[in-house]
C-alpha cells in the first residue's frame, strides 16, 4: 500500500514538474520595464496621483446641516 501511494505522490509530483517547466518566462528586465510602462500608461486613472473627484469621493466629511 506504501508503494502505490509512492507511486501516485510521484506521479503527482512529475505533472507538477511538466507543469510548471512549460510555463513562459521572461527576464526581469524585461519585465520591470512592461511594469514600469503599464504604470506610465494608467498613471491618469490612478486615483493615489491624481486624487478622487470630490462628488464620488465616499470618504468625504460629512456636511454639517444647521438649521437656525
């Protein structure tokens, strides 16, 4: 019974390996540099540069409503 759960974990473990050898890779250059032009690209929909317009903002303070 040892032998044949051995024998599956192996297996297992040589489709893991297949799997993961055919995956694509690149350099980290190269990568790095699509990052950096992805970021340069959505830079004017990022809302941490070019902050949240004040009407959509959920997390404004709240009015102060006085009514005299």
């Amino acid at each position: 019974m040892t032998s044949n759960c051995n024998v599956s974990n192996m297996r297992r473990l040589v489709e893991q390996l297949k799997l993961e050898a055919s995956v694509e890779r690149i350099k980290v250059s190269e990568a790095a540099a699509e990052l950096q032009q992805f970021c340069l690209q959505n830079a004017s929909k990022d809302a941490l540069l070019v902050g949240v317009p004040t009407g959509s903002n959920p997390f404004r303070e709240p009015r102060s409503c006085a009514v005299v």
